[in-house]
C-alpha cells in the first residue's frame, strides 16, 4: 500500500524554495542594520552587505572574495535603491512568503500528527492571524539582531503559529462533535 504525501508539506516546500530564492536580507552599508527585501530576480544568496561601506575604498581594491559580496550587493540593493527607499515596492512579499511556508509546514505536521480534515477558512483564518504575529517576531529578529534573539524569536514564531491552527481545528472539532 502506496502512502500519498502530505500535500501541505510538499506545498509548504514550494514556499520554502519560493522563499529563498526571492527574499533577501541585507545590511545597511552604514549602520549595518538588517532588513528583509524582495530580490528582483532568483538567486540562492540571501545575505547581502557592503564590505566597503562608507569607507573610500574602491571595488579594485577589495580582495576577489569581497569584490563578489559588493557586487552582488550594488546589484541588489544599491542599484534597486532599496537601501535609500523607504516605499519599496514588493516590501510585503518576504513576510506573505515567511507565513505562506510557515502555515503550510504546521497545517502538515499537524494534519499528520492529528489527522485532521482542514476547511478552507482553518488555512486563510490561520494565515491572516500568523501574518500580524510573525511580522513583529521577525522585526523584533532583524532589531536585536543576534543569535539568542533569533533562536528565541524563531522558536517564538513557530510556537505561536502551531498553537494558533491548533486552536483553530480543535475549536473547529469540538463544534463538529457537539452537532
């Protein structure tokens, strides 16, 4: 007997590749904060910094190794003016992709730990919630900018977002039950 795969996984999968190739994050070349963008075209790298920053340095004088990092960065951030925009066209799409994934890869891990039947609203409901609580999740990320706050921060999302569609489905269930 063939097991068919858990088509929100495979789904969640998609977004997750969508995800990398298409979200960004850089540094900027002056404060060296962070910040999520849209790349303009794929691309499997993701980090993006200026090793000469504001330093009067030019690319010729950078070792090959960091002549790639400024080039990819002029490319993508400097002459896409998404450092100097603060109206970026497309700024929503890395967090629309992040939740995308994220509701995708829960509704299947609980779907096989529960076994449940999903209705379209349990997903969109779910989504449309997550999407507020994992945006500020990944701002409160990028501002303190370090590896505890990443871990818990990450850790944070993921259990705000299993409990939500938890949530959902059970209440969901026990409405069904009582019928």
């Amino acid at each position: 007997m063939t097991t068919r795969p858990n088509i929100h996984i495979v789904i969640g999968i998609v977004f997750l590749i969508l995800t990398w190739l298409f979200v960004g994050l850089y540094r900027d070349d002056e404060f060296y904060e962070s910040s999520l963008f849209t790349k303009y075209r794929p691309t499997f790298k993701v980090n993006f910094y200026s090793p000469i920053g504001m330093q009067d340095l030019k690319i010729e004088d950078l070792p090959t190794d960091k002549k790639i990092e400024e080039i990819a960065f002029q490319e993508f951030v400097i002459e896409r003016h998404i450092q100097s925009n603060s109206t970026a066209r497309l700024w929503y799409v890395p967090l629309i992709l992040i939740q995308l994934t994220l509701t995708f890869f829960i509704s299947g891990i609980l779907k096989n730990q529960r076994a449940l039947v999903y209705k379209r609203w349990h997903l969109s409901t779910h989504f449309a919630t997550c999407l507020i609580i994992t945006s500020i999740g990944l701002g409160f990320i990028l501002r303190f900018d370090n590896l505890l706050s990443t871990i818990i921060g990450g850790l944070l999302i993921l259990t705000i977002n299993y409990l939500i569609l938890l949530l959902l489905t059970k209440r969901w269930g026990e409405k069904r039950k009582n019928k």
